[in-house]
C-alpha cells in the first residue's frame, strides 16, 4: 500500500513541474510577444439610424 501512495505522489509531483515549465514558458512567450491587437479602444460612434460612421 505505502508503494502505492509514493507512486501516486511521485507521479502527481512531476505533472506539477511539468505544468509549472509550461506555464513559466507561456508567460515568457507573452512577455515577449507583446500586444498585436490593432483594434481601436472604443467603438465607433453610430449614426442616428443605428449605423456607424464611415
């Protein structure tokens, strides 16, 4: 029984190192990419007729 709980234990520590490498790595890839959204802040105003404006 005490292999078995080790074994579970082992197994659940390396997933979670495994897990954090990947997190630390996405943050880095973020980090470094920067924002490439373009897309303006606001919305265009409309128009009376619920169009937007040209």
């Amino acid at each position: 029984m005490h292999a078995a709980q080790q074994s579970f234990v082992d197994g659940w520590r390396q997933a979670m190192w495994i897990g954090a490498v990947v997190m630390a790595a996405l943050l880095v890839h973020v980090a470094l990419r920067g924002t490439k959204n373009t897309a303006p802040l606001q919305p265009e105003p409309l128009q009376p007729d619920g169009r937007t404006a040209p």
